[in-house]
C-alpha cells in the first residue's frame, strides 16, 4: 500500500502542532475547525501573537529544571573530597560484609535444621481406602 505524500506546508503545520498540543485539544473540543487552525497558521505565521495562548510552557520550565539539576550535580561533584568519599565507602563497605556475616550464621543455622526435619516427614500423606 503506497502512503500518500502530503504538501510540505502540510507537513510543516503538522509538526507546528505537534509543539503545541494545547491546538489539538481545542480542536478536540471542537471550538476551531482544522481547517481554521491551518489557515490562520498559514496566514499569520507561527511567531504571531494568535499562538501564544497556545504555546505550551512545560517545556520551558522542564528545560530549566533540567539545567537546575545538572548545575546542582556538578557542584556537588566540586564541593566533594576524595578521602572523605573513601571513608564513607569503606565504613559502608564494612556495614555491608557485616550484615552478609551475620545472613550467612543465622541463615545456615536455620537451614540445617529445618532440612533434618523435613526429610524425615512426608509433605503429603495418602490413605489406603
């Protein structure tokens, strides 16, 4: 099945909606036509004042919360010390072997003992009728 090609200006409006979903609501809810959207994009161009209401704003603030955070990771990273970092590494390091010694002595103990008694009983019973 071959796709049909459509016009660029199609193309072009289609993309201007796509960065601007608030139009594809409106016209969802039915206030403007795709045809008016068309026409006043192709009229008016896509820096004029009509667009603002639709423009969507997330992007900008997601942008700039993204800028926040990355500017917040790398002082971080500036503020660190090294031999700080090591010592904190190697105290959660012992923490860590630690609570792996006492899994491994409390878990064999349990282990061994609940194996002995399982093998001597049946974990179902059948009658003879």
């Amino acid at each position: 099945m071959a796709s049909k090609k459509l016009h660029p200006k199609v193309e072009e409006f289609k993309d201007f909606v796509r960065r601007h979903p608030k139009i594809i609501e409106e016209a969802k809810k039915g206030s403007r036509t795709w045809q008016e959207y068309y026409e006043n994009w192709y009229l008016l161009g896509e820096e004029d004042a009509y667009w603002t209401p639709y423009k969507s704003t997330e992007t900008k603030n997601e942008e700039a919360e993204e800028k926040g955070f990355v500017t917040q990771i790398l002082s971080a990273v500036r503020k660190m010390d090294a031999n700080e970092m090591n010592q904190s590494l190697s105290k959660m390091s012992n923490a860590v072997s630690t609570v792996q010694n006492l899994l491994e002595t409390f878990g064999a103990g349990k282990s061994s003992a609940g194996s002995s008694a399982s093998q001597g009983s049946r974990p179902f019973s059948f009658r003879k009728d």
